[in-house]
C-alpha cells in the first residue's frame, strides 16, 4: 500500500519550484507569532502591548512609540478533530470519497505542523465511540494517524455524531491547541454553536468543510443515489427536475450561510474543500485570511 504521506506531499508539490509548499510554510509561520528571542520586525503600539516590548532606540528614530514582534519558537499542538462516522464514507462534491478529502487536509496540516517544530494529535470517531491517539511529531506517526482516519472512515458503522466529539475536546483537552475541525456539511445545530464557543476561549480553532455530492443530479440520469445513513435511494426520475434540483440548491446555500455566518462570528477560520486539485489552494487561502486576521 502507498504511503498516504506521499500522496499529500504530491498535493502540496503540485506547483512548480515548490511554490505552494513554500506559500503554506509562510501562511502557517504567521499564525504562531509569539514571545521568542528570534526578532523579525518592529510596529506600531497598540493599546495592551507590554511596554517592556517597545524598541526605544526606533522609537526615538521614528518619533511613535514601535515595539519589537518576534518569531515565535515554542512548541505549539495541532489537534485535528475529525468526524470518521457513517456520512463521511458518503462522496464529495467532486464525486470521489469524502474521506479522500479529509486526509488530504489533516496531512497537509500535519506535514506544515512537523515542518515547523510543532507536535499534533487527532480525536476522532462517531455516536458509537470516540478515540483520541497520542501526541506524535514524526513522519511515521503522522502516516499512521492518517491510516487511522482513512481505515476509520471506510469500516465506520455508526452515524457521524459531530457535537459529540466537539463536546469531548471541551471536556478533555486543557492545554491551549490549534483545534482543526474536519466535517462535513450537516447542519450546524445549537449545541454546536455552544461547544464551539466553549472550544474558542480556550483554543485557536479553524474549521474544514469537505463539501458533499449534489444528491439530485442537474441532468437525467439512472445513477444510484443513496443516504449512507438511512440507505434510503432517490428516486432516478427526479435527476434533472429543474424544480427538485433548485430546491435542493437552496437547503445546502441556506446551511451554508447559517454556518458561515456561525463561523464567523466566533471568528473561527474556516475552508470548504470541494475537489482534491483545489484543496491545498483552500487551505492556503484560509490560512492566509487567518494570518491577516491575527497581524
């Protein structure tokens, strides 16, 4: 079997001259500026700003106060929570599997993690159980976390449970996390949008949506569509009912709104993937869009 850290490498290499390798490593670096002794540039104060931070020497130069921003070097934990139940074995939007799709994020996210010193952990599972593997900062770990999320998701038996495992990293998980949420678009309910709350006091959280498959096609078709979780088939005769397929269109944009604008609120970072070629230029936008956010 190929290695699946492989084939996210050849996701991110995609580009030539390792441009979007090089693009994920800056966004993913500008997310974790902290207190280090690496200096990399100086800003204006702000309101809160530690005065023992301010560079007295520019600012004497320049005549505004300027404190000094540093490259972050401590070790930061990615913590991937990822929804391994029975609608994720369903297909995503470009008609491959879901689960595709949410390993290609999580080992993206993980290769950028242990190229930047941090360490990662994934909590994983459904309504019929939730598991949480170790710490890993290893290549091997991280092959082995993404066997754990493909072989999940392909032998999952019980329905995805998605406030379940947001109400166990609540519960569970005290030190401070980068907590990267990878689901699908069921609807966000109110326990969500209380467990997400709670996650983002304690947490940085982003959230990553692997869009699904349109479940009634735009043109006629005797394809076979079926909810993973019930088995119950649409009837072949409503692909390319304009009436059907417009209503369908508007429940997904109307819960997509809701959870964007959720998201959003709490300011949590977010992405929708919906192919495996467009994925790692999602990501990368996220990140950036978060980076912005933070400086």
């Amino acid at each position: 079997m190929s290695s699946l850290i492989t084939q996210v490498k050849s996701k991110l290499f995609i580009h030539s001259s390792q441009k979007s390798m090089h693009a994920l490593d800056g966004a993913y670096a500008s997310l974790l500026h902290g207190r280090s002794l690496d200096f990399e540039d100086l800003r204006k104060y702000e309101y809160g700003d530690q005065v023992r931070d301010i560079d007295w020497r520019a600012t004497a130069r320049m005549g505004t106060p300027l404190v000094k921003r540093h490259r972050a070097n401590r070790m930061h934990t990615v913590l991937f929570v990822v929804d391994t139940g029975l609608s994720m074995t369903a297909l995503a939007h470009d008609e491959r599997p879901k689960k595709d799709l949410a390993v290609l994020a999580t080992g993206a996210l993980g290769v950028l993690a242990l190229r930047h010193g941090d360490d990662f952990s994934v909590v994983h599972g459904d309504a019929g159980g939730i598991r949480r593997r170790a710490p890993g900062r290893s290549e091997g770990a991280l092959e082995h976390a993404l066997r754990t999320i493909d072989g999940a998701i392909a032998t999952a038996g019980a329905p995805s449970d998605r406030d379940a495992l947001l109400a166990y990293v609540a519960r569970t998980i005290a030190r401070r996390c980068i907590v990267v949420i990878i689901t699908d678009e069921a609807p966000v309910t109110e326990h969500t949008e209380r467990m997400l709350r709670r996650l983002r006091v304690q947490h940085d959280v982003l959230w990553i949506t692997i869009r699904d498959a349109d479940p009634v096609l735009a043109y006629a078709s005797h394809a076979q569509r079926a909810d993973v979780s019930t088995r119950w088939a649409i009837p072949d005769f409503v692909h390319g009912d304009a009436e059907v397929v417009l209503e369908a269109t508007a429940q997904a944009q109307a819960d997509a709104v809701r959870r964007d604008d959720l998201l959003d609120r709490l300011e949590i970072s977010r992405a929708a993937l919906e192919t495996q070629d467009a994925a790692v230029g999602e990501l990368l936008r996220m990140l950036n869009r978060r980076a912005n956010v933070r400086n």
